[in-house]
DNA sequence: TATATACGATACTCTGGAGTTCCGGATCTT
DNA sequence: AAGATCCGGAACTCCAGAGTATCGTATATA
C-alpha cells in the first residue's frame, strides 16, 4: 500500500525478482514525504495543501512524488494510514491498580500534543471524506480507535479485578473522550488541556462506571 | 447579515429611507437560495460545491447570487448560520416527569433525520473551518449547540426535582450525545438510528447521572 | 415616458493547482 | 562502457471553477 507501484509485474514467476535496470529507488524517502504531508495537512487542510508545499517541505522532487503516488488523495489517504504504525499509543499501558489512577496516567504532555495535532490532521481530512469513504476509515483507525482501544482495555482491566460493574457498555464508553476531544478542537477550537480532559474522567466516565468523584473540591 | 449590501447608505438619516429607483430586490429568494445551498453542501460538501449548482437548484442566476453575497464562503457560512433560526429543536421540549422519558421522547423520526441532515452538513462545512474560524463558530451555534441546550435544560429539570444530584456535570455531559453522533455520521459512517441513541441515554448519561440502567432487558 | 435596477441565462476571463515532461546528474545492472 | 532508472528541480500543459460582463426582459421611481 505504501509504494502502489512496486508490484507491477504479477505475471512473472514469483520466486524470479523483477532485477530491473537503473538506480534504485530510495526507500527511505517514502516515510519523510509522508511525514511532510501530514505536516502540510495539519497546517493547511486538504484543500489548501499543494503538491508543490510537500514537495519543498521533504525536499523532494514532485516526480519523485508522482513516482510514488498516483494522486494526491492516494498519497493523503497513504500518510494518514501511516500515522497508524508509529503512534505508540498502546505501549506501555498504565497500571496503576484503580481505574482513576490508570487514566490521569495517560495524561501526559506528549499524549496530549500527539492527540491535539492528530485531530489537527483530521480536521484537514474531513474535508474529502465525503469522496473518499475509504479515507474515513483510515482516519478512524488512525486517529480515534488507538485511543479508543486504550481506553477499552483499562475498562477491561477494572471489569475483570472487580472495580466496576460487569453489566456497564464499555464500548460507548471508551468512545466517549475520542469524540469529545474531537468536538472540541474541531468546532470549539479549544486546546485539549489537562483540566479538560480531568473533566471528562470525573465528570463522565467515573460516574457512567459507577465510580464515586475523587475529590470534590482537590486541595492545593 | 442576510444581504449584506442592503445598508449600503448608513450616512442617510434612518427615518428617509433611500427610495431607490428601478425593480426592487426579490427578498424572497434569500431563503430559497440559501436552502439550494445547504442541500449541494449536504450532498457535495464544500469542495464539491460550486456556485453554478447552487444556482441551477434555486433556478437562480448566478449574477443574482453574487449581487447578494461577496463570494462562495461568505454564502455558505450564512447558510449555516441560518439553520440556527429554522431549527425548532427547542420548540416544545417534553416533560414526561423522569429524565429517562423526556431524552426517550427527543427521538423522534423527524429529528432523526433532521440530525443526519444537519451532520451531514457539518461535514462538508468541516473542509474549511481551517481557513474560516467564524465558520466553525456557526457550524457549532447551528447543529450542536441547539441540542446541547435542548440535553441541559432536560437535566436542569430533573436536577430541579431532585432527580439527579446537584453536583453533576451537566455542561459536560450536555456535549456527549452531539460528540458521539459526529463521531459515528462523520468517522464511522453509520446510520443514526434509534438503537445508538438509546445506547447513549441508558449506557453514558442516566448512568454518569446516578440513575440507574431501568431495564436490563426489555421485554417484548 | 425615461431611467435605473433586478431578474434568469449565457458567455466570458482569469487564476491556482493537479499532473506531465524535460533536464543534468547520480546510481544501478549487464 | 552502455543503457536504464532514479534523483531534485523547474518549466510546462490543462482544466475546473470563482468571479465578471452582457443580453433581453421585468418592474420599480420620477
């Protein structure tokens, strides 16, 4: 998927690599044009990104990006995909033995600047989902199901040691924060700050689970 | 804010008006224009749009349209903003004497659609909020906040009565049903039925509430 | 009636950007 | 060495669509 072009001769015997003429390509470029399109998407949206901002951002030539990607939808749907592999999210999973404790742990400074330019990026892609189904699949993947799925598995882990009941709809739940964080920079244009997101743990998911506020007034 | 250049003389006294010659504008075709709008926005979003269509629909010139409004983006952020007013979400709120009956009684075949309607259009808005930020204040003002305040004034209500606690985070939870219905319309491209919605009152709100789940299974 | 503006319809201009082609130089296979 | 393909860079073609201008007609004021 990376490189769509890669694979043309299908018809020759499989084990008898290609062995074309010429100057390879450079492999390595692929990730740093990628990169550089999710830089000009999250900055400039869908419509306002050229080629040619691409282009000079990775340093690239534009028929080395024409080499690669027949299109610009093709190589936009491609960079969002690519988001997917190193996100990084699900490593390390906080365990902290209460559910509370789990999720202010995934409150980090680098989780909350990854997520803010992610939903950057998706604010520039909603643009042509409406062209590209496919398209909003990827960015569901990408952007909202790692969280998603993070959140699903603390769930989880707090379901099976008996923090929470076993009849509670985990799966709306653990969509909750993804889809407000998305309202919230997408329409509001808010930053996703640690207050807010303290907000939605105790004043939506604790108590959808059962689980009394902490602190109603937390002392200084 | 409708026809922007009909207060073209503000150095004229207010009470003369300016009388001028030749054939009247035929304010009737603002709100007609404005629908053909919304409905191409709905069906092609933003980029999609052209002027031409807008005007093939309306069966308008397009001279008429540019005589009213400046250019295709001022056009379409008064579309939206205009939804505002013939919204009637807020007409007649039901009062059934428990939370979980009025937030039943909001699904309503007619709102249902309406609401697919109107995310619809939101994602077609959504392409360009980037460069117009007045335009996702509108998009927020015309399709979510109508039904986030329609949620608060139900849980005002029954914290009025005494339904729910006095600590409850309503702001916050006012925004979990318009979050998670972009969410699933926009990303997920799954219909808004009436199953989902009942998933969110009975497995996010009236739990996060303290009211507990009324029937595990409803009977037939 | 004379003038001025709005109307729908059509033809027109103009610009930005997608996609293509060519260049000189580098790197591969044979 | 020779031929083929890659590279970055730049010039190029091509077109959809925003916005403008014009025409014949309708409706307003003076």
């Amino acid at each position: 998927m990376i490189a769509p072009d890669q694979a043309q001769h299908s018809v020759v015997p499989p084990n008898e690599i290609p062995a074309r003429l010429g100057r390879k390509r450079d492999l390595s470029r692929d990730p740093e044009i990628l990169a550089a399109a999710l830089e000009v998407l999250a900055e400039t949206g869908y419509t306002g990104m050229t080629i040619d901002m691409v282009a000079a951002r990775a340093k690239a030539g534009k028929a080395t990006i024409y080499r690669r990607w027949p299109s610009k939808a093709e190589l936009v749907i491609d960079a969002v995909a690519c988001m997917k592999k190193n996100d990084g999210t699900a490593d390390a999973l906080p365990d902290t033995g209460t559910l509370r404790g789990d999720l202010i742990a995934m409150i980090k400074p680098h989780s909350i600047n990854d997520g803010q330019r992610k939903f950057q990026i998706m604010a520039g892609v909603l643009a042509m989902i409406g062209q590209a189904p496919e398209l909003a699949e990827a960015a569901n993947a990408a952007i909202v199901q790692p969280r998603a799925t993070a959140n699903r598995m603390l769930m989880q882990r707090a379901q099976d040691r008996g923090e929470i009941a076993a009849d509670c709809d985990i799966d709306t739940l653990s969509l909750v924060t993804p889809s407000m964080i998305a309202h919230r920079v997408l329409l509001l244009r808010k930053p996703v700050d640690r207050d807010f997101l303290i907000s939605l743990i105790d004043g939506v998911l604790l108590p959808a689970l059962g689980i009394p506020a902490p602190k109603p007034t937390p002392g200084p």
